[in-house]
C-alpha cells in the first residue's frame, strides 16, 4: 500500500470588492497551509490566470496542471499540483461539464462555463498509480449540479481506463472538488451510484462500473468543522459543500476539514480546505 494526502481548496477568485480579503493579502497564507500540510496531491478551484501563477512560485516542489476554463486557458482553472518528489503526472486533460465536454460550452441553466481537470499520476519509486479528478460544480443551477455529477459518472470509466504502459491496470480513482452542495444531495447521491431520477441526459450511467464513496464517511478518523464555507471571519454552519470521493479500493485512514486561520486571524479563503490521507 502507498499513503498519499489529497488536499482540496477553493481559494476563492481575485474579486476586487474583497477589500482587505484581497488575494494579495491572503496568498501566502493560502500557499503556507499548503506547504505545511504537505499533500501529496493539491487540487485547487477558482484560480485565475494570474493567482495560478502565483501558486506556482508559492510551491515550486509543485507540478501544477490545467487551464482556465475559457479561450486561450483564461478564466477561472480548476488546477491539479502533484508534488514532483513523489509523484509523476502521466497524462492530463480538462473538460467542460455539458453536453459538448470537449468545448467550452454552457448547458442545463449554468451561470458560467464549469470544468474539470483530470490527472493520471504515478509514484516516482514504486508501481502504485491513481487518477485525480478536480471539479467545481455551478452554484446557481440544481440541474446543471445534477447533469454535471451524471457526466463524471459517465467519463470516469474512461478515464479510469488503462494506461499503454500497464494495459490490465486499472488505477485507483480520487475525485474532488466544490460540488455546492451538501451530502445527500442529488447531485452527491447520484456521484455515490444512489441517481434518485435514474436518468440522464448525457447518456445511461452504468453505477457498477465505477462506484465511488465519499471519503468523510468512509474515513477511520473525522477531524474538523462539519462545514467548509467560511465569511472570512466565521464559519457558515451546515455547509459541506467540499467533497472527496474516493473509489473502493481506495482506503481511508482520515478526513479533515481545516480550520487554520492566517496570521491576521482570519481564513485565507471563503472556504475551508478539505485533506483525506488515502491508502492506494
């Protein structure tokens, strides 16, 4: 077995009505949680162009991939960082979460194009291999949440699938993300193989392909906020909208919401980053 962290974190866009939450005064901060955790894996949403950037000379022991989600890789990414001490990437690719996943494209209600970046990645000494899914579902429309949680379910199977180099492999699937919205969800029940509608319009699922369980609860330990939507200042009670599903034969020694705040005392985004240490 191989150990690995998986860190997810919305770090929140550079919104210039932040004030003195401001990117500027929270990227080290943001850089410092993830540097003191050391994840083997950080998958970050929201970032432009230019915070991307920023991260990159934040961790350089970091490979980051992806772009941004509109012409030219601009916009908001839904970047993957693999620390390149332990971790090769293989492959990498981004696609739009509609019904025309290869090009940028808005469907079901959307109030922006949404993505997700995906990442085959290999241990640098030893054979253990696994894919990295980072997504961020939209928040103003329940059925864009829902057809896009159908999609995953429906592209994982290929993703998933075998590489040229280990052809009867199959490795192990860790997806992550802002879903916006909470367990029990439809969109987080149709992710878990539980579709309450049974349908799509993307396609037919096929749940015993590739079934997933969601790393809180799967998770030996529990550490943290049942939350991981903050003001900044506070917490906003009952909002677990940070997720982490792993696939079965992935183990799930523990799942933490963090709670560090920066050194002003405040949280360096308006969400709290979610850690699950998995074993592959």
């Amino acid at each position: 077995m191989t150990a690995i962290r998986v860190l997810s974190y919305n770090v929140r866009y550079a919104n210039r009505g932040d004030h003195h939450d401001a990117w500027h005064d929270r990227r080290d901060a943001v850089a410092r949680l993830v540097r003191f955790h050391r994840p083997g894996v950080a998958a970050f949403q929201e970032p432009l162009p230019d915070q991307r950037e920023d991260l990159r000379e934040r961790l350089p022991s970091y490979e980051f991939v992806g772009r941004g989600r509109d012409p030219g890789g601009e916009g908001e990414g839904c970047p993957i960082a693999v620390r390149a001490d332990r971790w090769e990437v293989a492959d990498s690719d981004t696609f739009w979460l509609s019904e025309t996943p290869s090009e940028r494209s808005t469907d079901w209600g959307a109030a922006h194009p949404r993505i997700a970046t995906w990442a085959r990645v290999r241990a640098v000494d030893g054979d253990a291999a696994l894919l990295l899914v980072n997504t961020h579902f939209d928040h103003v429309s329940a059925h864009a949440r829902r057809e896009s949680a159908r999609l995953l379910r429906e592209r994982l199977p290929e993703l998933a699938g075998a590489d040229a180099d280990t052809p009867d492999s199959t490795p192990p699937v860790v997806l992550v993300g802002d879903l916006n919205c909470t367990p029990g969800s439809d969109p987080h029940r149709i992710l878990v193989g539980d579709d309450p509608a049974g349908e799509s319009e993307v396609g037919p699922t096929d749940a015993d392909r590739l079934a997933l369980r969601d790393a809180a609860a799967a998770a030996d330990l529990r550490h943290g906020p049942e939350t991981s939507l903050t003001d900044f200042a506070r917490l906003i009670d009952g909002r677990r909208i940070d997720h982490a599903l792993v696939s079965p034969e992935v183990g799930v020694e523990a799942f933490a919401t963090l709670a560090d705040r920066d050194d002003r005392g405040r949280y360096p985004s308006d969400h709290l980053p979610v850690l699950a240490r998995l074993e592959i």
